[in-house]
C-alpha cells in the first residue's frame, strides 16, 4: 500500500486581531496516528480547518504526496479523501433521521445526480457496510436521537469513511466518553491506521495521546514548537513544550476555613428517575466532588439542584431556607449558579460578543432606574471580568464563538461572578481545556471558596477530584454510593465505588 503523505509548509492566517497560525510546516503520514497538542488557542483547530478546506484565506502551501494543492473549501478536501469528524458530535448530526440517513447524507445529498427517488434498500446496505467495516454493530434504522453518545460518534466516523478515505481528522473524540468507550474507540482508530488511514488524534488529555499515537506535534501561539515520536518523549516534557516553561502544581488548592452548611438537599428524587433519593450538603469554604463514570446521573444530580428537572420527593435548602425550585431562574434568583457540561449548547451565547454573555445573568447591574440597558456599563464590567479571568481575546466585544474552547469556559464561569451567587455548581468544567486552562480554572474554584462560596464540582475525572475537593460524593446509577473525606481518599476506592463495588 502507498504511503501518502500530507504536509504543509509556512502556513499563515489572519483574523481580525488575531495571528491564528504563523509560518506552520506540519506533516503526517496514511497509516500512521499522529496527534496535534497544545493549550486552547495554539492553533490545533485552526490548522485542522485550513487541512479539511474550512479555512480559504491562509497563505502558504499544502502539499499531497509532495505535489502542491489548494484547499478553498471541504469538498475540495474530501475529493482528496481527507475528512474530519468535529468535537461537537450532536451539532454534526440530524436526532430526527436514522442512523443509515446521517451516515449517507452526503452521498443523498450530492450523489443523487439528478435522481428524485432514494434506493432505500441500497441506502441501508451502504450505512450498514460502513459501520461493519469498523465491527460496529447498530440497527442502521435507528434514530440518532435514541443513541448513546459513543454510538453517535462512532455513526459521524462511519459516515467520513469514504470509499477512498486517507486522511481522518478525529477533534477531542474522547471528551464525552467513558473509559470502557474511549477503548472502543481506541480499537476502531487502530484498526483505521492498519487499514491505510492518516489519523490526525487531537487532545487534552495526554496520557490517552501516549497510549494510542506514534507521533505528536506541539503547537504554541498558532506555531508548531515540537515534533516528537511518542515513544522517545515523556509526558512531562510535552507540557513544558505547550505551556512554553515548566509546569507547576497542577492543582493549586488553597487553605480555606469551612463554615455552616450552605446548601443541603435531602432524599432528592426526580419524576424520570434522573436522580434517585440524594441527600448531600455544602458548608461555605468548601468545595465538595461528585465523582462518578459517565452516566452515572453526576449531570442529572447538578441540573436537579439548578431546578431543571421536577422534583417529586425531598428538599433543597440554603442557609436552612427551604427552596421551591420549579426553573432554572427560580434557582438563579436564590443564589445558585450552574456552569454545565455542555458548554456550548447551554452555558454560552455563542453567537453573541463576550460582553454580552457576562452581564446577562445579572442584567439589572447594567441598566438605568427605567431598566433601559447602559451599553457602556455593560463593555466596563465585562472588560474588568475579562482581565480577572485572563480571557484571552483581543477585547470584549469579540464574538464567543472565535474563542478557544478554556476561554469559552471561563466566559461561562464569569457570567456568574458578575451574578455573585452564592452556591456554584461545576459539571465537567475542564472538558476539552488545555492543562494551562485547568489550572486558571481552578484558581478561579479556589477564590470563590476563599470568598466562603459552596462549590459542587462534578467530573470523572478522578484526579481532579482528588486535587481540588475537601470532600467527595460518589455516585453509581444515579444515586449517592459513598461519601469520602479527600484527605482519606484514593484513586482505587473511588474508581470502585464508581463501579457499584459496596
């Protein structure tokens, strides 16, 4: 089989204010999976979308098998076999259609050539050839919205598997995943590469690079700062190279006094069983975890105490006040804030500029006695709260959505410091945020303790929980399984709890 490979040499773009690339030569090869690293912001995206025709205006060259090419748009790219399935998985596909449909809407769309019937025989073949070809097995009529989110990721990569595939560009594919799935889908990029398939692989988390890859390149500032075979490099090393020094304490927990119990919920349970007899508390100071495994209801429990779903029996109160939650701004009117996993669909504006997404918990800050909104008060505050969290932006009125995924997230935790509320509630915050990211994030965790804020911090990852909470709430199918103090704590209790181990 032909090796081909894919390069780029001095590849520059510009947007307004910003150098995205600067002079990038990058170059990877068909049969090999090669991840791309760096903070939010480096470049990683942004290369990937010059790579797969998203992005027309760079300048530079891009060579295929040594011979220069031109990329002005995707289909340009697609034409060539290079495809990309993006970190966002349910922007990308239609809930409403079936498996079969969304894997082929490509070809239904511009393979019909003038046809105005669907071989609907054929077209169920087809997907259902596809997903064999990874040893995936689904019912092709399907609908996407009854999937799992593995089973919806694995349906976008079976739909970029074009007959002629060489290039596959996967962006942070395990973000949503749990362990038993990211090995699922660690099997199928495995088999993908045997087959003759490029992988480009990026993501944060790097001891998944170290397991999976055989290359990696480093981006820093919109330029390539290493290259490097994975088996002749150490982790630690590539953190260096990402965040241009040598890495600190990877979670900078501070001492903090812990006082009364702010929030207390007791034998908590949803209509639809998304939470199951919860009883837990936090005192102010303290920051307490909700460990778990991916389904295990850790979202559900942080919707439930944000007054997103009905409560049918127990209690939620702060400061021993009994609370009626019966919405999310019922919640937000009683001092608790919810920053939520999916940050793009449901804790950021992303169509609208940075001001705007900071001041709208707490409009009333920026408006006049007749409640007419002060446009410059609102630019004021939120260029403030743009240099406490260190969002990096050419200013405040830039658009959320041109924002690195660690500065989207931090634009989603400082609408609530604009809020002050009193109880914060974190699902997944470091999901797709660079480690240089993380550790502004949990500065910013520390400080609101420090204030004698109640922080709930929700994650699977168990290492985190370990670094940054006081004490830990283990959940397994949508129930509390065990309560530890952190300082007891270790990493194979949790896990087994995690697990549904008594």
């Amino acid at each position: 089989m032909e090796q081909i490979r894919l390069s780029t040499k001095n590849v520059t773009i510009e947007f307004p204010g910003v150098l995205a690339l600067s002079d990038v030569n990058f170059q990877t090869d068909t049969g090999v999976i090669h991840a791309v690293v760096g903070a939010n912001g480096a470049g990683k995206s942004t290369l990937m979308k010059v790579l797969t025709g998203v992005y027309n205006t760079y300048t530079g060259d891009i060579f295929y098998n040594q011979e220069k090419i031109v990329l002005r748009n995707p289909h340009d790219a697609q034409k060539l076999g290079i495809q990309i399935v993006h970190q966002e998985v349910d922007a990308a596909l239609a809930p409403a259609l079936s498996v079969a449909e969304n894997i082929m809407i490509n070809e239904m769309v511009n393979g019909m050539e003038g046809k105005q019937m669907i071989r609907w025989k054929s077209l169920y073949a087809d997907a259902k050839r596809k997903l064999e070809k990874l040893n995936i097995h689904l019912d092709v009529k399907k609908k996407v919205k009854e999937l799992t989110l593995a089973q919806k990721q694995m349906v976008l990569i079976a739909r970029a598997l074009m007959d002629h595939i060489k290039f596959l560009v996967l962006d942070e594919p395990t973000a949503p995943l749990s362990t038993t799935e990211t090995q699922e889908l660690f099997r199928v990029v495995r088999q993908l590469a045997k087959q003759g398939v490029g992988v480009i692989f990026i993501s944060h988390r790097l001891p998944e690079v170290f397991e999976i890859c055989d290359q990696i390149t480093v981006m820093r500032n919109g330029k390539v700062v290493a290259h490097e075979n994975v088996k002749e490099v150490e982790l630690g090393k590539i953190v260096d190279y990402m965040l241009g020094r040598e890495f600190g304490d990877a979670y900078p927990k501070q001492r903090v006094e812990i006082g009364e119990k702010l929030l207390e919920a007791q034998g908590l349970t949803t209509s639809e069983g998304e939470v199951k007899d919860i009883s837990l508390y936090v005192r102010s100071g303290e920051i307490v975890g909700i460990a778990g495994l991916v389904g295990a209801g850790k979202s559900e429990l942080c919707k439930t105490l944000f007054g997103d779903y009905k409560i049918t029996n127990g209690e939620i109160r702060i400061q021993n006040r009994k609370l009626r939650l019966k919405s999310p701004g019922s919640a937000v009117r009683n001092g608790l804030a919810l920053v939520p996993e999916e940050r793009r669909k449901e804790g950021i504006l992303i169509q609208e500029p940075i001001y705007a997404n900071l001041s709208v918990a707490k409009l009333s800050r920026c408006c006049n006695r007749l409640g007419f909104l002060k446009k410059r008060v609102e630019r004021m505050l939120a260029k403030d709260m743009v240099s406490k969290l260190g969002v990096v932006c050419p200013d405040e009125t830039v658009k959320v959505r041109y924002l690195s995924g660690g500065n989207q997230q931090k634009v989603a935790i400082g609408k609530w410091l604009v809020a002050e509320a009193d109880v914060y509630i974190f699902d997944e915050p470091t999901k797709g945020v660079d480690v240089g990211a993380k550790q502004d994030i949990f500065r910013l965790i520390g400080q609101l303790a420090k204030q004698g804020k109640a922080v709930i911090y929700a994650t699977c990852e168990t290492g985190e929980i370990l670094g940054i909470s006081d004490r830990i709430y283990v959940m397994y199918d949508h129930q509390i399984v065990g309560e530890l103090n952190t300082k007891e704590a270790d990493e194979q209790r949790i896990l087994y709890l995690s697990a549904g181990g008594k």
